[in-house]
C-alpha cells in the first residue's frame, strides 16, 4: 500500500502544491482550539457548583492546601491545581469551582489534541482539507461527550483528566515527529513527549499509557534518527527533570499540613533522590510507601482477583453506557442501548481501519494505544467483579463502586476513533451518491450520529446544581458539639468533610478520624500533634448561636499514649476477659475477641477524650458497632453521640427513645429538630431527579431514616400534626432520591 506521505513527497517533488500536504504540514489549530473551547463551555455549563463524593473532596482539599492526598500522592496535579486556582481566584469563584474547571480544562485540552490526530487521519481519507476539518470535529463531539468522559470532565473527582490531556498530547506530538521526522530538529517532539510521559508519571500511572504504542511507531518509522548521543542524553535528563517532581511529596510532608496522608517525609535529600529514581525500590521508606502505593497491598497482575472473562464483561458494560446512558436507568446492560453500543463500537473498528488504509505506521499507533487502553488495561488493573453486574455476588468479590472512571481515557481515545470512522462513513456514502464535492453535503447528515451521546448522555452526565455531598458533610459537622471527636467509616463521610473543614473553613474544631486510617503508624501520631493545646483549632460559634452548649478548648491532645508506644500496637486475641473502663460506664469484651489495631488506638482515645471532647460517630454502625458502643448511643441528627451513662436508668434532659417499629432509637429531640429545621442543608439529597451512583445511595437513605424517625418522636412528643406529616413528607421524598430519584429509579432493580 502507498502512503499519503509518500504520494506527497512525491508531488513536492514535481513542484505540485497539494492541499492534503498543506493540511498535514499546517494543521488546523484554530479548528482544535474551538473544538477544545466548546468541550469546555460544555463541562462548564454542566459543572458541578461544589464538591462531590468519593475522593473529590480530597482532592479539592489538597490542592487548595497543597496538602498530601492518598498514595501516590499525585504532585503533579497538585501544583497545577494549585496554580491553576490561584489564577482564577480573581474571579470570585469559589475554590471547589476553581478545581472543577481544571478537571474541565484539562479534559477539553484532550478533545482539541485528539482533534489534530483525528484530523490527521481523516484528511487522508476524505483528501480535501475543507472536509477533513469538519470530519473532525466528530472525533472532539463523540470523545468529549462519552458519559464518563464527561461525567468525570464537570467534577474533579480524580486526577485523571489530567492523564487524558497528556496522553492526547503524547499522541499528537508522536504524529508531528512521524511526518516531520526528517527535519533537522524533529527529536525536539520525542523529547517533549517522554518528558511529559515522566511528568505525568508523577501524577498518576495512566499517564505513560501511550508509552507502548509510543515506542512501536519510533520504531516503525525511523529510530536511528534517535540513537546520537545527544539525544540520548537528553532524554534522560529530561525523564530525570519529569520524575524529580516527585520531590515534591517529602519537602511538603515535612511542613506538617493538615492532611498529610502517608507522611512521606525522608531523612535527607539524597535518601529521597533514591526512592524517586528508583520508583520505590530503594531509599527512603515512607516515599517509598507512598509511591509504590503500599498500604492497598495490590497483588501481582498473574493473581487474579476474578477471572478474566468477568472483568472484560465490566468493562463492556462500562462500554454500553458511554453512547446512550439515559436511555435506561438501569446500570446493567439493557436492548434499549444495545444499538448504539454496536453502532459505536462499529465505528470505532472503522476508525482503525481508516488509519490502516491512509497510513500502515499511523494505524499500528493507533491499533497499539487501543489495545492498551482497553484488554491491556482490564488486564493491569485486575479489578473485582463489577459493583453492579455481579451484584448477586458477596461485598467482598466484587469492588465496592462502579470503577468506570478508570477508563476515561479509553473511552476519550474510543470516541475518537469513533469519529473517524464516521468520518470514513461519511466518505464511504459520499462515493455512493456521486457526482463532484457536492456529495459530501448531500451525505452529510450522516454526521448528526455525532450527537448522539450529547443528547441521551446530558441528564446523567451533568453535576450541574448538584451539592449533595457538601451539604451531607456541613450537616454531619454542624451536628456535633464543640471539639468534638467525630469517628467516620470511610471515604464518603470523611473526604467531604475535610473539604468543608479545609476549604470552607466550617466546624475545624471538630477531630474527624478515619478509622481505617488508625491501621498506620502515621496517622495516630497526626492526630495527637493536632490536637496539642497550641494546635488545636477553634470552634466559631457564629456559625449557630445557641446550637451548642459552652465548651472550653480542650487542654490535653485526644490521646496521650506515648508514639512510641502506638508503633507497637498489634491485633491481639484476648486471653481472657478484658474490662474498659470509661466515665459513668465500662464495656467488657469477652476472651476470644480479636481487637485489631484500629479498635485499640480507637478505645484509647475515647478514653483519653471522653472528659473534655464529646465523641461522636458518623454511624451507630461500623466502629461504633464492633466496639460495642452502641447501646450507650443517642442520635444527634445524622451523627450519633457516645452518652456516657445508663440510658436506661439516666436519660438526659431532652432525650428521647423512638418506638420499637422505628428501631427504638435514642435521640436529643430538641436539638435534632432544631438540627433538621433550622441548620440542616438538603440540596440535591431531598429534590433530585437522578441519582447517578448508586454505590452513595446510603446518603440519601441516612435522611429517610432520620426524617421517619423524626416524625415518630415529633408524635410521640405531642408536636404539631403538621410537622409529623412534613417530616413523613420528606421522608418519602429522600426514599425516592435514594431509590434513584425521580428519573433515576430502574422498573425492576437488580439482585
């Protein structure tokens, strides 16, 4: 097969301009930048105003602190975050807005980029310029409004838009070089993109996604170019330059910031140096930690964690959902989205093919990028069985949410090869109809297939007017006392609440532990530094005068056991009875008990606590449980406190047991009505249409059984019949959000 190259060189050289040549050694930037600019006005008119669950929070948190998110600690999106935020911080907006646009910049950065490589591919398809721009644009519709593409583009739920932009940039950098490798100085684009693969590297491992397909077309094309000395050599310092921003991660840990995650701090900077060059192999141990991820205890990827079969058919149903997601409510793979999925699926082959009949060494690029970012990667990420397919499965085989933002990047990528086969498509019916450039217009309407996802994807892609996750965690904060000691459960009620705390500044008196977190060395020891008498953070009572009764700030930290001593505390399997003492009660765990790390460090410091910080817990289930606290716990709102006293036999002033049919619950009545009536914000948990991830439903759900049991105390307590029925009211509408919301709910659910 010819190339376009070839036929072009060939042209050149009888004095023939051309304007595929023109097309390909002047590519359309203006196209790319508004092909770019309107995926952003699209991310940005679907934004999320605040922050949302999982690790958004986080993340919006760190970057405004410049903090130490979980491992790997991602430096890279940290510091452009950061920037990014201080540049836009003239505008007014808030921080959480701020770093949602980065997520959205940076993921419409990736749509103008694979615009170029779309485009490159098209122009020799169709050989006419003015066609091959608007072929394009295909490509940027389809990648930019695939659901999670998109749904992961209006939020910063994680780091890897960023990813996305740099895999975008590394292809179309890997392109420029392929057709202008001859030019004296061409190396300048395979420096540039190992340089941002290193880099990249630094924020998160998807980044040096391209690096395969990367590698295979230098040596398709013409590698010798690349073997002087010179260029070697600065490849490898600038690979070096890329992996020293990881520098970043001990120099910040050791400035102690509030979330500190991990503690990668190093004894010198040559120990540091070893760590980061190495990739964890060798050097500091805390960095090393960090960076090879080391408290998630990954197996190797030959240990299945299900087969694979499974995982492929997760992936797959992941696939289904990008073209046509609001069709069916339903997560699992449904006739009503079938078509679109073959159809999309179709194109994106055709796509391939399109590159395989213009150019054998752009299409092994591209074939390999495919490749690796779909079985390469179900094959590297070896996930668990699907949250949602293999629901009929235990907690425990299968991940404990939908893991399809793992695949933005490949369903970025899949819509851009998409676009190129209707591109082809488009091509393909023009020579059916004949005649001249005429044609193409009489086809054109082919290219409507475009919007096809922007249409049925909107109501589920978008964040816009959603601030659930930040009012569920401003509610659980304000319902505690002052200097509270508030133990969580995991990701979605801690995460939002140090957003809220770090980023808002609400309620940062309140010590928020991850119980999770008490498994490590490094955390019990933050926790006590933060809480010494000069650390401690005081409580604003102007945020709700009156809620809370007078507390002095506490003289001791939470905990006074000796760090030493935390290092060395172990699960154990009691020998015999063990009797804990607290104020006004003692629990007694029986011989036999296994008391794992996190429980121990738990019981010291309620303990330790208990005489000047009220301790509360985000659930009466979950730690509080397996500490067998629970039946010394009245209900705060959502959050529940730890009385130290006989329920039973001491009420407090203001309590008040639920009926039995209500789960018989104790509750500080006055300040749960209050709580409810007057402070609580409900956005987006009372009113919803769809509630997109079903994983977070148990958000909604916590304000149904509140609000039921509300009523319940409300008639048991002689209030007004309608408050009862307002309370009842509400109760079933966040039944309702809980079941999906309004749209949201599938017919039939699943097992």
């Amino acid at each position: 097969m010819i190339k376009t190259t070839d036929v072009l060189d060939a042209r050149d050289g009888l004095g023939v301009v051309d304007p595929v040549e023109d097309a390909i050694a002047a590519p359309p930037y203006l196209w790319a930048l508004g092909a770019a600019l309107s995926a952003f006005a699209l991310y940005a008119i679907t934004l999320a105003p605040t922050t949302s669950f999982w690790d958004t929070s986080e993340y919006i948190a760190t970057a405004h602190t410049l903090g130490i998110p979980h491992p790997p600690g991602n430096p890279f999106f940290l510091v452009l975050a950061k920037t990014w935020s201080l540049l836009l911080a003239p505008t007014g907006l808030p921080v959480a807005v701020r770093i949602n646009l980065f997520a959205a910049a940076t993921s419409a950065a990736a749509t103008g980029f694979f615009y170029l490589v779309a485009h490159r591919v098209v122009v020799g398809v169709l050989q006419e310029p003015r066609l091959a721009r608007v072929g394009a644009l295909a490509s940027s519709v389809i990648g930019a409004t695939a659901f999670t593409v998109w749904n992961q583009s209006n939020v910063n739920e994680k780091v890897y838009t960023l990813s996305v932009m740099i895999i975008a940039i590394v292809s179309w950098l890997s392109v420029r070089w392929y057709d202008r490798g001859e030019e004296p100085g061409s190396e300048r684009y395979v420096l540039w993109a190992l340089f941002l693969l290193a880099i990249g590297s630094t924020s998160h491992m998807m980044s040096v996604l391209p690096a395969p397909a990367f590698g295979i077309l230098i040596l398709l094309a013409r590698p010798r170019r690349l073997l002087s000395v010179a260029v070697l050599g600065r490849a490898v310092a600038l690979v070096a330059l890329g992996l020293s921003f990881s520098f970043f991660l001990p120099i910040r840990a050791d400035l102690d910031p509030v979330i500190n995650e991990g503690d990668p701090t190093c004894a010198s900077i040559g120990e540091a140096a070893a760590s980061i060059f190495s990739r964890g192999k060798v050097g500091c141990p805390a960095l090393n930690s960090t960076l090879t991820r080391e408290q998630y205890q990954t197996p190797p990827v030959w240990e299945r964690k299900a087969p694979f079969t499974a995982q492929m058919a997760t992936f797959m149903q992941y696939f289904e959902w990008q073209w046509a997601r609001g069709l069916d409510p339903s997560e699992l793979p449904v006739s009503s989205r079938t078509p679109f999925t073959l159809l999309f699926l179709a194109l994106g082959f055709a796509g391939l093919y399109a590159a395989w009949s213009t150019d054998r060494t752009l299409f092994a690029y591209l074939a390999v990028l495919a490749g690796t970012l779909t079985v390469a990667l179900v094959v590297y990420l070896n996930f668990k069985h699907g949250y949602s397919l293999h629901a009929a499965l235990d907690q425990g085989q299968r991940e404990v949410r939908e893991r399809d933002y793992f695949y933005v990047a490949t369903f970025s990528y899949w819509g851009c090869l998409a676009g190129m086969g209707l591109a082809w498509t488009w091509h393909v019916v023009a020579q059916a109809l004949g005649g001249g450039l005429e044609r193409y217009r009489r086809a054109a309407p082919v290219l409507l297939i475009a919007l096809i996802p922007l249409g049925l994807n909107w109501s589920w892609a978008t964040r816009s007017g959603d601030y659930a996750a930040r009012d569920w965690a401003y509610d659980l904060l304000m319902s505690v006392e002052p200097y509270a000691v508030l133990f969580t459960n995991g990701d979605n009620d801690t995460f939002p609440l140090w957003y809220v705390q770090e980023v808002e500044g609400i309620r940062k008196d309140v010590t928020v532990i991850v119980g999770q977190y008490l498994f490590t060395t490094w955390y019990p020891k933050q926790l006590q530094e933060l809480t010494l008498p000069g650390s401690q953070r005081p409580f604003d009572e102007a945020l709700a005068p009156g809620l809370h009764a007078d507390r002095p700030v506490p003289t001791r930290p939470l905990t006074t056991i000796d760090p030493q001593i935390l290092d060395q505390v172990s699960t154990i399997r009691l020998p015999e009875d063990l009797t804990v003492a607290f104020p006004k009660l003692a629990v007694t765990y029986p011989a036999g008990m296994v008391l794992d790390r996190s429980q121990q460090i738990a019981l010291r410091i309620i303990n330790d606590s208990a005489l000047e910080r009220p301790i509360y817990f985000s659930s009466s289930g979950g730690l509080m449980t397996q500490l067998g606290l629970e039946r010394w716990g009245v209900r705060h709102g959502l959050t529940t406190k730890l009385e130290l006293r006989n329920l039973e036999t001491d009420p407090h002033e203001g309590m008040l047991q639920g009926s039995p049919e209500y789960g018989g619950t104790w509750f500080a009545v006055e300040k749960s009505l209050r709580l409810y009536e007057e402070i609580y914000e409900f956005r987006g948990l009372r009113d919803r249409d769809i509630w997109v991830d079903r994983s977070t439903t148990m958000m909604p759900f916590q304000y149904y059984v509140m609000a039921l049991q509300l009523s319940d105390l409300a008639a048991l307590s002689g209030r007004s019949p309608e408050l009862v029925q307002r309370l009842r009211d509400d109760a079933e509408a966040f039944q309702l959000v809980a079941a999906g919301g309004l749209l949201g709910a599938p017919e039939v659910e699943s097992p």
